[in-house]
C-alpha cells in the first residue's frame, strides 16, 4: 500500500497525533494525581475510623477513576502506534489493527464499570435500580459480538495485531 498524504498533509497530521497524544496523557494523568490525592486523603484523614465508614465508596471510586484513566491511555496508544505507521489508503485495513484492542479496552471498562455499579447498588441496599449496571455489562458484551463480526466479516491481509 502507497501512501496517500503529501508532506504538508503529513505535517498536519503529524502536529494533530502529538497534540492529541501530548493531551490523552494529560488528562491521565490528572485523573491518576486526583484519584491517589483523593484515596491518601481519604485515608490520612480521621474518617476512616468513623462508624460510618465509606472506605468502600472510596475504593470503588478510586477503582472506577483508574479504569477511565486506563481507557484513556489506551487511546492515547493506539493513536501514537498509528502516528508512526504511514497512512494508506486502505481504512479497512487502518481499522482492523486499532480497533480490536480499543475496543477490547473499553469492552473491559465498561464492564468493570457495571460490576463497581453492581457492587455499589448492592451495598445501598439499592436492588431497584440494578438494570443499569446489567444494561452496560450486555452493552459491552453487545460491543464484543460487534467487534468479532467485524473482524470476521473485513477481509483478512495478513494483518499482525500489536
């Protein structure tokens, strides 16, 4: 495959991938400094010896946090993986290399998001509202069978998944 850009296309496209990249990994690490500020304060401070204790709300927060953190790393990979390959012409062929691990990466998050909100639903004694966790765990396996019927439909190149 040739590839499709000119250089001052290139050089665009260049500035927009580190961009991105430069404010993926920003964000990331915000949430990660706010969320381990959150949990040492939470921790240091006198109420975690409270009887009413929400250790558990804490943690699962925290939990909840890293797991967008995550999701937003590996969108920042992905797309620094692809800044250095050159750009064909062939979006087909572009699509089944990054979407298979974006996608598996998010399918994870969501459905550790469903299972914090289970969790959390759960220790409020909250059992009425616990459609909304089972709504985003079938959405994410919905996002999986998607995903397998994508790769198995696209024709296969000789494609290496990194």
């Amino acid at each position: 495959m040739k590839p499709i850009l000119s250089k001052s296309s290139k050089l665009a496209r260049d500035i927009f991938h580190i961009a991105f990249s430069i404010a993926f990994l920003a964000i990331c690490a915000i949430i990660i400094i706010y969320t381990t500020y959150g949990l040492f304060t939470f921790l240091l401070s006198h109420q975690i010896f409270d009887a009413k204790n929400d250790l558990p709300a804490v943690v699962l927060n925290a939990i909840s946090n890293l797991v967008v953190a995550l999701a937003i790393f590996e969108l920042q990979m992905a797309i620094s993986i692809e800044a250095r390959k050159p750009m064909t012409s062939d979006i087909v062929h572009a699509l089944k290399i990054i979407a298979p691990r974006f996608i598996m990466v998010i399918s994870v998050a969501l459905m550790l998001e469903g299972l914090i909100l289970v969790i959390k639903y759960g220790q409020a004694e909250n059992i009425s509202n616990l459609y909304f966790p089972v709504a985003v765990i079938l959405g994410a396996g919905f996002l999986l069978i998607a995903l397998g019927t994508f790769l198995k439909l696209c024709p296969d190149r000789g494609i290496e998944l990194e």
